[in-house]
C-alpha cells in the first residue's frame, strides 16, 4: 500500500503551498498577514440574497435532496440573465445546468467528454483546473498563447494542422484569471469559425463577467451565432455577488454536451442545498445594483492598489477586469523567480501574492495581486513593500 496513486501522481505539486505553509506560520507568531494571494472575495453577501436563503432553509421541505441540474427556478433565472445580459436565447431544459461553481463544472465536464490521450488546448498561464481538470481525466494538455490575438490565432492553427492525434477541445477563459486580459467579439468569432471547420469542442469560462472597470463589459461567446452547435460557457455567481463559499455555477450552450455534464454530475452529487439554489435564483432575478456595487469596490481598490505600489516602486499595470492585477516582478529580484520572490516578500512585509509560476510556466516573472482587502489594507501594503524594496 505505500505505492502512490496513479492519478496523484499525475498532479505536479501545489505552487501555492510554499506560500500558504509560510502564512500559516506567521500567522501562528501573531503576524498580521495582508492576504493578497487566494482569489477569495471578502465582501458580504447582499441581502436579499442572505434573507431568502433563510427563508427558505426554514421550510421544512427544503432539507431533502436536491436537483444535481439545478431545481427549474435556477436553470429560468440563468437563461433570463444570459438573454437579457447578452441577448442569447437559451432552453433551460436542456441547454442549462446548475453546477456547483465554475471550477467543479470544468473538473466535471472533462470527465464527461474526455477519455485518455485526447488532447486539450488550454492558455499558459491559466487558472489550474483549466489544465488540471482534463490531466486528471487523462487528457493530454497543449499549451497555447493567453493573449487574445493573431498570435493565438496562428498558435491555434499550427496546433491543429501539425497534431496528432487532431486536438478534441480548446479552453478560453476571458477575462481571463490570472492575466486579466479580455477579448473581444471579433475574436470569438473568429474562434468558432475554425473550432466548426476543424471539429473542436469550445469550453468558454466566463466568471468574471462582470468584474470590468471601463463600461466595456465582456461579451459572451455563445453571442456568436452558430457558437452553440460547438460551444459550452461557464459562469459563477461567487465574484458577481460575492458568493464564492455557496459554491453555485452554470454551464451552459450546446445540448449535447450539457446532457453529458448532466449525466455525468448525476453520478458524483445531489447538487447544491435546495436552499443555497433558490435563494441564488433570486441574486439572478432581484435587484441587480448589487453588482454595480461590488464593482465598483473592486474599482476603487484597483486604483488604490496602482497608484500606491507605482509610488512604493513597484509598476502594477492597471486592470481593465477580474478582481485581480497581474503584475511583473520588479527587475532586481527577476532572477529569484515568482515563487522566491513571492516567499521574500511575505517574509520581509507580511503582504501575501500569488506566485505566476502556479499559473503555468509562461507565468514566471509575473505575481497575481487579488484585490481581497479594503483600500487602507492595501495603503498599509504598499507602506510595507516601499521599505522592503528601499532597504534593499
């Protein structure tokens, strides 16, 4: 019993942890740790949201199994937001389901529609269970440019037309995590024009729709007409209304596909607790200013964030979305890599980053900054890395 198991020993190790194991002991010495790393949304849920999930937990009802595709008043709600957000029609029968967030609905879909020696195209660098999730199901991952541009697109064609066996899947995830860099209509046109000609499944992960600064809100790329004969998107109500421990996500476009996400997820979960799912539905139908809300917290921290490093030293490029800032690592610690440089500054300011190089090796040289802290946290952060980076 002491050999390993197959599919851990398929998993690299965890990047993130060295950082985490380092947090965890400052933290343990009384330190105050200003926790810039994990991507984990600390603003309150609204409440509407809150009081009608407490409302319905009180029905005596509502504590049997649930629906693994989402009870019916979830599945209408995500087809009236994608049609009254992005004007695209969807069945809710059949071309929606309830998954219990974005990243289990990645994790479940590859195992849905991949079998061992596919090969998958995924960005480098990119949110990990973009890749992990299909390794894990036996896929075999190309890496392909994050950029949404002529370099992609010429990446895309010479990966198709010089692969064998032919690439089954192409990932995209716009605004993209941990870059944040976008894309327009244009490109997703682009993209399911060839993905139909050359047969390619489209996985589209959309979850920060609407975390975007410069009222340029992100397109979907199920707008693109044909895209659902070949395409399935993912979003998440975690970052739109700061519900990420509730844990509900949808997938949804091309019928097929989602019938096997369906079947598939009817095998490993119940779905989420009926009450997190109704009272979800109502974030989708209610008061939308919500939204406008937390993006515009997420906007003022960003410009917080640029404008006090840039003066402590440290030139941040200012996002137009997510609620991150990919930042290069200053010039002078370069050579010490993401996660050395990650570490030093957690050990010298007690200010926590997320290494690029957990992102995929193309993310070395870079660190992801999470706008997870109010404005004077991260006032107080910049204080701490402009002395770090004068005394040495």
């Amino acid at each position: 019993m002491k050999e390993e198991f197959h599919r851990i020993k398929q998993l690299p190790p965890y990047v993130f942890e060295g950082v985490n194991q380092l947090k965890a002991k400052y933290r343990t010495k009384g330190d105050d740790i200003i926790d810039l790393g994990m991507g984990n949304p600390d603003m309150p849920t609204p409440n509407h949201i809150t009081e009608k999930l407490i409302e319905t937990v009180k029905k005596p009802k509502t504590n049997r199994y649930s629906a693994s595709k989402g009870i019916i008043g979830l599945r209408k709600a995500q087809a009236a937001y994608y049609q009254r957000r992005f004007g695209v029609k969807l069945n809710p029968e059949t071309e929606v389901v309830a998954t219990l967030g974005s990243k289990e609905g990645f994790a479940n879909i590859a195992q849905a529609i991949t079998k061992p020696g596919d090969i998958i195209l995924a960005p480098n660098p990119t949110y990990p269970i973009h890749q992990f999730g299909f390794i894990m199901s036996g896929g075999i991952i190309r890496n392909m440019p994050a950029s949404p541009d002529e370099k992609f697109m010429i990446s895309l064609e010479n990966e198709v037309c010089n692969s064998y066996p032919k690439p089954k899947v192409l990932v995209l995830n716009y605004p993209s995590n941990p870059t944040c860099m976008s894309a327009t209509l244009d490109f997703y046109k682009d993209i399911i024009s060839f993905s139909k000609k050359h047969e390619l499944i489209v996985l589209s992960d959309l979850a920060y729709a609407e975390i975007y600064f410069e009222n340029n809100p992100p397109p979907s790329i199920l707008q693109v007409q044909g895209a659902k004969n070949i395409a399935v998107e993912f979003t998440s109500l975690s970052k739109t209304y700061s519900m990420p421990g509730w844990r509900m996500g949808f997938a949804v476009g091309n019928e097929r596909i989602i019938s096997a996400l369906t079947r598939v997820k009817s095998y490993l979960d119940y779905g989420a607790f009926t009450p997190i799912q109704v009272a979800s539905a109502a974030a989708l139908n209610g008061p939308q200013d919500c939204i406008e809300d937390i993006r515009q917290a997420y906007k003022k921290r960003r410009d917080v964030l640029v404008s006090s490093f840039g003066r402590a030293g440290w030139d941040v490029p200012s996002p137009d979305s997510t609620m991150f800032a990919w930042a290069p690592i200053p010039d002078k610690y370069k050579e010490l890599g993401s996660l050395e440089y990650s570490k030093l500054l957690l050990q010298n300011t007690k200010v926590a980053v997320a290494p690029g190089i957990g992102f995929g090796a193309d993310g070395e040289g870079f660190v992801r900054i999470a706008l997870v802290e109010n404005e004077h946290r991260i006032r107080q952060a910049a204080k701490n890395i402009k002395k770090f980076l004068l005394n040495k």
